[in-house]
C-alpha cells in the first residue's frame, strides 16, 4: 500500500511539471497558442506519449506614418501636386504614391511598404515638408511570419521527433528610396544587384554598375529602341489673354517654381552686373542652318539654331575660361569649371525653367540637338528631374521667341555671366561697297559679374561668337 501511494505521488509531480511547461510555451513572446494538449500516462509511471500541437498566428497590421524623404539638391519642402492613392487603396513597393513640385522639379514619390493606405496628410497644393508624413499606411506582414504555421511536437522515451517548421522569408533588399526608383524604371530585381555598400546596402553606383550605365543617364527612361532617336511634334496652343476681374484682395502662397525664382532672383541682386550689347550679322547662318536642317532630319533631329550657338558659345568659353567659373562663398577663390555645362532657359506649362547640356566641350551639333529636343519635350510634360536642372556653369536665354531684341539678363548664381538672344530681324544694313542690302541680324545682350570680370573681357568673347555666328565654317574649323 505504501509503495503504491508513493507511486501516485512521483505521477501527480510529473503531471504538475508537464502542465507548467505546457502554460510555459502558451505564454512566449512569439504568442505560440497550446492547443489540443493530449496527456498520455499509464500507472506505472512510463510516457507513452506526449504530443503538443502549436500554431502561429500573423501579427497584426501596424500602421506606417511614410514620411517624406531628403530628395537632395537641399530642398526642404515640396507642393503636393497630384495623388496617386486614395484612403484604402492597397499599395505595393515601388507603387506611386504621388508627384510633388519642389523649387527646382517634379518628382513622383514611390511607397516602401506593401499595405493599405489609412491617411493622406496634405490636400493638393499643399506644402509638405521634408522629413514629415506624407500619409499612413497599414503595413501587412513583412514575410517573417505572414503565413500560419503549425509546430508539431511528438516526445516519445526513447527518441523525441525533432519538429520540423516551414517558413516563407522574404529577401528585404537595403538601399535608398532613388536606387528603387531607378530600378523600377528600368524593371531590375534589386536583389540580383551586386552590393558593395555596408551591411549589404545596394549603393546608386551598384545599380548603374549593373545596368552598365553612366550616371548622367540615371534620370533617364529606357525606350525599345535607342538606336534611332525620333522628333516628337509638341503641339503650341497660343495663348488667348482672359481678363479676371477680381471682386476683392486675394492672397497666393509663393510656391514651386516661382519660389524658387524668388530665391535665386534676391541672391542674383547681390551680384554687381554690367551689360554689353552687340548685333551679329547672321545671313551666312541661315544658310547654313537651311542646309543642315534636311541633315539632321534624316536623322530624326530637330535642328535649330540654339545648337550651333550653344556650340560656338562653348569654343568661345574655351578661350576665356573665366566665363566659365564661380566664386566660392567667402569670394575668396574663383573656380574654374572643367565642363561646359549649358543651361538653356525656357517657358514650360509650370513657368520659367532652365535645363542644362552637361559637357557641351565634348559633343557635336547634332548631339546636342539631340538632348535638346529631348530636354524641351521633358518641360513641355513637366518631367524635368533634377539632374536635368542642376549643375550649370553658363547660361544662355532666348527672348527671341517671344518677339524681344534687347534685354538685361540675370546672372544665375554662382555663375558669373549669362547670354540673351533676341529675335533674328531681316533688316536694311550697307554692304562693303555702300549698297543697301537685305540682311538677317541677331541682337545679343550679355550680363557679367563685374567683381571677376571686367568690360574688355565680355567685348572679346563677344567678337569670338560673333566671328563663328557670322561665318560658319570658321566654326567648323575649330570643332
């Protein structure tokens, strides 16, 4: 009788520890639901059997606040312009969720997360904020433990099963939300991307290195068929003047492009301009222009008189490389610039713009006809990035589309001289002989900064544009 007491005793401890380890389990932090706890124990104190089954439930949703990511260039805020996604749209990675204006270009924000958004924090034309929430997204799992799973645990005395779990892990890539961005443009699996970063972060030289492209063409879309690269007609609708009459004061914020000339324009009155104005005789360049127009054509080029002139400025900046430079912030060191880099003033739907030819030095006419057409058909779709944009050393406007012969331009710092073409005028003008002949003049007006560049200096390179404008084969002679 004493033995079979003692017997019961050692089996009711057992039991107590199984129960504690059981309630032990149901109690993790990954929240392991026991369930169906079957106990299997016969009176002489052996385990037949002891079977646990586990099952994992999927964390909840959490909710996101997207924030508005550091878009470079030290731009601090943006205008909403357009949504995307609506309150409870699912968004994927690399989904748009909308495009913003800054002072400088468009940009399309892409989301980071898969989900469902919850909140739009800005209505259109509202500023955002660099480093605030842009809208919340309810986040789904992140493939850690997005599928239920069942953990089987079979114990038996003599040799205990090892339980065996299958679990769907995602590949999480790390990189910055621009190196998405140019991998959805260019459909490329990021983690197929050879990394080089720290901790395995795909840098923007990874990416480029894999897409075995150079990163001036980062910003760029690929097209099917690059071998031949075709004009697009932009259709110009005149515009009709309307007439607002306005009952009471109305109040604008300042925004977008227009605050970013605001901004450049107050820094541009620090700067002691001087002008100089001069007039070419351009007849020869017509012709020429003529000829070469049906060249460029039949290479799907829209040839026009900006490309020769953007050329002949950049052989004059190569005999006066001052025109080419900028002062640091202390003006205490000129920097000469080693590429010509062109910015080329125009009128867009979203107001004045000035995209740049990057490298002028190095290209041919019919290359930089080429980007030009392309930059003019970004502006004209307001799809200007900000390599476009950015990076100008010289600048050149043309009035002349508009109608003007003369004008006094705006240095755009840290340049240090800017070029406005006006309109090409057929004008009476004397021959070397003293009789009155037809001809086609260009006025041209130039602004300098005064303190690195004197009255002598802007007259010289003047002349060396106006020789190459007036006689085109002299140009060809120093290509």
């Amino acid at each position: 009788m004493s033995f079979f007491t003692r017997k019961c005793i050692v089996t009711f401890k057992n039991v107590h520890r199984i129960q504690k380890l059981c309630a032990l389990i149901c109690n993790n932090k990954n929240s392991l639901l026991c369930s169906n706890t079957i106990l299997r124990y016969n009176v002489t104190g052996r385990y037949l059997q002891c079977r646990h089954q586990f099952h994992t439930t999927s964390l909840l949703n959490k909710t996101i606040a997207f924030k508005l990511s550091d878009i470079g260039e030290g731009i601090r805020e943006v205008v909403i312009k357009e949504w995307f996604v609506k309150v409870g749209d699912k968004v994927q990675q690399f989904d748009n969720i909308c495009e913003v204006q800054s002072d400088k270009a468009a940009v399309t924000i892409t989301s980071r997360y898969d989900g469902v958004v919850k909140r739009l924090y800005h209505e259109v034309d509202q500023t955002a904020l660099v480093g605030q929430p842009l809208v919340d997204i309810d986040v789904e799992d992140d493939g850690e433990s997005s599928n239920d799973t069942s953990l089987e645990l079979d114990t038996e005395t003599s040799s205990p099963n090892i339980p065996k779990t299958d679990v769907n892990q995602r590949v999480k890539v790390l990189t910055t939300p621009a190196v998405r961005r140019i991998a959805a443009q260019f459909k490329v699996d990021l983690s197929t991307v050879k990394s080089t970063g720290r901790n395995g972060r795909i840098l923007k030289e990874d990416l480029l290195a894999h897409l075995n492209i150079s990163s001036d063409k980062s910003n760029e879309v690929p097209v099917p068929d690059s071998t031949q690269v075709t004009a697009v007609p932009i259709s110009v609708t005149q515009a009709q003047a309307r007439t607002e009459v306005l009952i009471e004061d109305r109040t604008v914020p300042v925004t977008g492009f227009t605050k970013a000339m605001v901004k450049s324009m107050t820094e541009a009155m620090k700067i002691p301009h001087f002008g100089y104005c001069d007039e070419y005789e351009v007849s020869k360049l017509v012709q020429s222009r003529d000829s070469l127009k049906t060249i460029a054509q039949e290479h799907g080029i829209k040839l026009t008189y900006m490309p020769i002139i953007i050329k002949a400025v950049s052989l004059g900046l190569t005999s006066f490389p001052i025109l080419n430079s900028s002062l640091d912030n202390s003006c205490d060191n000129i920097i000469y610039k080693a590429s010509h880099n062109i910015g080329v003033a125009m009128d867009t739907p979203n107001g004045l713009v000035v995209p740049v030819i990057k490298n002028v030095q190095n290209k041919n006419i019919l290359e930089i006809a080429r980007e030009l057409n392309v930059l003019q058909d970004k502006g004209s779709q307001g799809q200007l990035g900000l390599n476009d944009l950015s990076g100008g050393t010289f600048t050149i406007s043309n009035i002349g589309i508009v109608g003007g012969t003369y004008t006094k331009p705006v240095i755009f710092p840290p340049q240090v001289a800017i070029g406005a073409l006006g309109k090409i005028q057929v004008l009476p003008r004397f021959d070397s002989e003293g009789n009155v002949v037809k001809a086609h003049i260009l006025t041209v007006s130039w602004s300098a900064d005064h303190r690195v560049i004197d009255g002598v200096t802007m007259a010289r390179f003047s002349n060396i544009l106006k020789r190459y404008l007036e006689n085109p084969y002299t140009l060809i002679l120093d290509l």
